[in-house]
C-alpha cells in the first residue's frame, strides 16, 4: 500500500530523508543503491551532497522514501500491541 503524499522533488529534503532511514534502519548503501539503479559511489556522492539525483531518480527516492515511511509506521503500530 502506497501512501499518497504530495511528491516534495527538492534534492537537499529527499537525500536528507534517505539518509535519516538508511541510519535509523542500518540500511547498506549497496543495496539502496541496487535498488534504485545506480552505483554505491553515485550514491554516496547524492548521501554527501556532493552531487544531486535528475529528477527521474529523484522520483525513485521519493517513492522508496514512501515505502519506508509505510513501515515504519507498521512498525509503531506493532510495537503499540
């Protein structure tokens, strides 16, 4: 299930985003890196702000930020229980 959220495209937020849940979730950056189809040295270059996602790829991050955002509050409800 996908959460309907207006799409906020602005590099600086989405890499801030992905960061925060890559730490809070002990996510390997190879493998969002896989995931969203570019190398862990592209990636690490967006996490360092050193270089910015084009707008397609930007797109992917907000959508994989979604999902993440999913479950982690499945997670909070669990834990509720």
């Amino acid at each position: 299930m996908r959460t309907k959220e207006p799409i906020d495209l602005s590099p600086g937020i989405l890499i801030s985003r992905l960061r925060e849940y890559i730490t809070k979730y002990k996510l390997r950056q190879i493998d969002i890196a896989n995931i969203l189809g570019v190398s862990p040295g592209t990636l690490s270059r967006y996490l360092n702000n050193q270089r910015y996602p084009s707008r397609e790829l930007a797109k992917k991050i907000n959508q994989m930020i979604n999902e993440l955002k999913e479950i982690d509050k499945l997670l909070k409800e669990k834990n509720k229980k």
